[in-house]
C-alpha cells in the first residue's frame, strides 16, 4: 500500500537538496583528499573508451571534460545520483517518509564507490543510471499515450536514450530492466492488476532494449575502431572450469548475505526484506507465482554480471543495481506494511543510513593512506635516483621497473574484499610500468619515460637478475642511460615490446 504520511509536503526540490547534502556528507571525506588510485593515474588520451566501445563515454569523459578532474567529477555525480533518487521515489510512488529514507539508502549504499572510485567512472556512473530512469519514465508515458505516431517517437526516443547509455558503459543494461522490474512488481500489488496486459507491456520493452542493442551496435562498428580481444573478452576468457551455474549461485548467495565485498553487509537487510515479502505472499494468496519469480528476478539482477564471467574476476562495480534494490526492498517492506512512520523502523533506517557512511568513508579513507605510502616510496625512488645519477634530470629520464613490492607491506591498510580501495600502484598488475609511469607524473613527483625498443629492454634485463631489491641502495641502477629500480624478485607485467 502507497500512502502519504505526515511529511508528505516535502516538495521535489527539497527531497533533492536532502538527497545531494546527505551524498555529499558520506563521501566527504573522498571530496576533500586528493588520491591517485588504481586507473586514476592512467592519462585520458583522445581514443579513450573506443577499444571498449563506449564511444559515449569518450565524448563526455575526454570531448566534454578533458579528463577526470579531482573533486568535480565525484561532486558531480553525486548531484546526478541525488537526481536519480529523486526520479526513482515518483516513479515508484513513495511518499514522505519513504521517499526520505529510499533516497537515503540509495545514494549511501557502498556500491556506488566502487563506481566513483574511478575518475573516468566518476562522470559517467550516475548519469547512465539517470538516462536509464528517463527511459522508463518515456516508456510508460509512451504506454499511456493514445496518439501512435506519438507512441513511436516515444518508444523510438527510448531506444536511442538506452543506445547512448550503453555507449557509455555496457553494464548500464541492468539499470532500465532493474527499474521495470520493479514497477511490473508494484503493480502486481494493484487492485488493477492484469497479467496478460503486463506481459504485452513487458514484451514491448524488451523489444525496445532490443532495438537499443542493435542501434548500439550499428553506432560501435561506425565509431570504434576493430578491437581483437581486450579488456572485455578477457572476463569471458577461458578461466576456472568449474560449473558456471553453481559458481553463480555461491556468488549470488555471497552478495545476498552481504559477504562478497567490503561495505556490502547491510545487504542482507534487503534480503530480509524479500523473505519477509515470500512470507506475506503465501498468506496473501494473491499472484503468488507473478510476484515469487519477479522478486526473485529483482534480487538476482544486480548481480547478473557474474553469470557470464569466466575468468573468476567479479569486480564489485559490475553490480550497478544493488542500491537500487537494496533500497526499493526494505522502503517497499516499511511502506506496505504502513511502519515507515513508526519509531523503531525510523531509527532502524538512520542506523542503516549511518552505518553506509561508515563503510564509504572507512574505504575512501584506507585508499588515501594507501596513495600517500606509495607516494612517499615514490618520493624516495627519484631522490635515490637524483643522488645516484645528477646528470640524470638532464636526460630522457628513461626507467624501468622491475617486479613488485610483496602484498604484505600493505596489510596495515587494506580493508578485507575491498577490492581497489586495497590496491597499490607498486603492486596491481604485479608490477606495471605504464601504472607506475604515469602514477610518478600524477603525483606530482617525476616525469619519467618507459623503456618503448626492445633494443632498450635487451641492454638491461641481463643485469637485473644481480641486483638487490628496494630499499637497498643499489636496488637504482643506470645501465646504458637507462635506470632500473628492482622492486621484487617476480619479474612483472611485460612492456608492450617484449
């Protein structure tokens, strides 16, 4: 049951505006400390994206912007995301309270930092979320419109909203099928609940994300270049050779439990929520089966990334619906069961609200310490550098980095299952020279250039063996106008010329 309450005067702007200085309040501490984390340091080059084919993406974050730009592109996402939750409380008719508290979970659940964390991600996270809810709001006006010629530019203006969404980041395509998912399981709570026009409406839409695959396709093959392989195909790759279906169902059962990531925990409040629902169908007895396989639908879609990877990689920032769900479940749970203005659950959801900005600011917080040690280190590789070789800062300043630092040293700041927020640029990719070349410009701490002739490589990599590792003095050597600095023992990520 959706009904008003007390507070139900609470206009759209001020729900906005508690929106946006509640996100700004969570990631408060991320606004306002300069960190260079994994990919942050990675240059916005005018081919940006296009490998990937997110020619979106490329227009906004390198066209429009100019690069990820410390500060503006998290604020600015959090004003989009603000809008979105703002967008999402009409669309599912949540009221005073609920309205409240359904935008105080969504725009503080965890999930959206492993999203913002990046600064190419940053411009582009909520907006896609945004365009995905605009695209729905057009569907279900283009349902409600008599005129067809205006059902066909509706529905046509839906398609290439979600094509330009998908251009932006592929895994968008969750976010509109999340939301409809949503509405048809409202609506299955309506007194005016029709399955057989349901489903023609759901056909409909499908048809629409259909058309907006096509289109999407159609733009990458005229925009992007021929990319064999990558980034994408690599998390299809030929990986474990376990059972797919049954490792999905151990990762699913992982993130409803709020065990699969750091910051995820509260999720399990969610999947309460939902089991306390399975229990109001069977007493109900009302579209038991509809409203069964749809919450079911709605519980296992913000994780539906993990279904289709194969190289056992499943990074937190695919589940791009979990604070949508997280939040529609237990505000539906309060709100239908009229206990949104009790007491207890307001306390109970500011707990909840809390405890999210904790986790958010406990991750922002362990990645900074994490930038600043391996800025330090940095610091000390080109002093030793300077000191060793003066001349040096007169040259073309080329250095190679060999292997990489042991993951213990950083044990004292890593978060468990935290993914990125635990990662050092001396030791991603076991030791990455491109990471590390550009983390040293980013910080501010030296302008270097990578070894880019297998000429190069072959004058040094007979020497390196002999060498100490860092910090021992003589783990910086020149040889041939190139300096080494031995890291590990593990020789890491290969140049792209060997």
């Amino acid at each position: 049951m959706l009904n008003s309450n007390n507070i139900s005067t609470y206009n759209t702007y001020k729900l906005f505006v508690f929106s946006f200085l509640l996100a700004i309040l969570t990631y408060g501490f991320a606004l306002t400390n300069f960190t260079v984390s994994i990919d942050n340091e990675i240059p916005i080059l005018p081919d940006y994206g296009l490998d990937l084919g997110r020619w979106g993406q490329n227009l906004i974050v390198y066209h429009l912007f100019k690069g990820h730009l410390q500060y503006f592109s998290l604020a600015l996402s959090l004003f989009l995301f603000s809008i979105a939750a703002v967008r999402l409380t009409n669309l599912f008719k949540f009221q005073g309270y609920s309205a409240l508290f359904f935008c105080a979970l969504f725009v503080t659940f965890p999930q959206i930092s492993y999203q913002v964390v990046f600064g190419m991600m940053a411009d582009i996270a909520a907006l896609g979320v945004l365009l995905s809810v605009f695209a729905v709001e057009l569907f279900q006006k283009g349902i409600e419109t008599p005129s067809p010629k205006k059902k066909v530019l509706l529905f046509l203006s839906v398609a290439l909203l979600l094509m330009f969404t998908l251009s932006m980041y592929q895994a968008f395509i969750l976010v509109p099928t999340a939301i409809y998912a949503i509405l048809f399981f409202q609506n299955s709570f309506k007194d005016t609940f029709s399955l057989k026009s349901e489903i023609k409406n759901i056909l409909l839409f499908g048809g629409i994300l259909i058309v907006a695959l096509l289109l999407y396709y159609i733009s990458v093959k005229i925009i992007c270049p021929i990319q064999q392989g990558g980034y994408l195909t690599s998390f299809v790759s030929e990986g474990s050779t376990d059972n797919r279906f049954l490792n999905f169902c151990s990762i699913w059962g992982k993130n409803l439990l709020g065990a699969f990531y750091y910051g995820e925990k509260l999720f399990t409040v969610a999947t309460l929520s939902g089991l306390c629902l399975l229990v109001y169908f069977f007493i109900a007895k009302k579209h038991i089966a509809v409203r069964f396989v749809t919450l079911l639908v709605i519980l296992m879609l913000p994780f539906m990334m993990s279904s289709i990877i194969t190289n056992g990689y499943h990074p937190p920032r695919l589940y791009l619906t979990s604070n949508l769900v997280f939040a529609f479940l237990i505000v539906f749970v309060a709100d239908h069961f009229n206990i949104s203005t009790r007491m207890i659950t307001k306390t109970v959801l500011t707990v909840i609200v809390l405890v999210n900005f904790y986790f958010v600011t406990n991750l922002f917080n362990a990645v900074h310490k994490i930038y600043k040690y391996d800025k330090k280190i940095a610091e000390k590789i080109d002093f030793t550098i300077q000191s060793k070789y003066p001349d040096f800062s007169s040259s073309d300043k080329y250095v190679y980095f060999y292997g990489h630092f042991p993951f213990d040293n950083y044990q004292k700041f890593q978060l468990k299952n935290s993914e990125i927020f635990s990662g050092s640029i001396f030791v991603w990719d076991n030791g990455n020279n491109y990471r590390i070349t550009n983390f040293f410009r980013e910080a501010d701490v030296a302008e270097y250039r990578m070894i880019d002739t297998k000429e190069q490589f072959n004058s040094v990599k007979d020497s390196i063996a002999k060498m100490p590792i860092w910090p021992n003095h003589e783990s910086v050597k020149m040889f041939n106008n190139i300096v080494v600095v031995k890291l590990g023992n593990e020789k890491g990520s290969p140049l792209n010329i060997e």
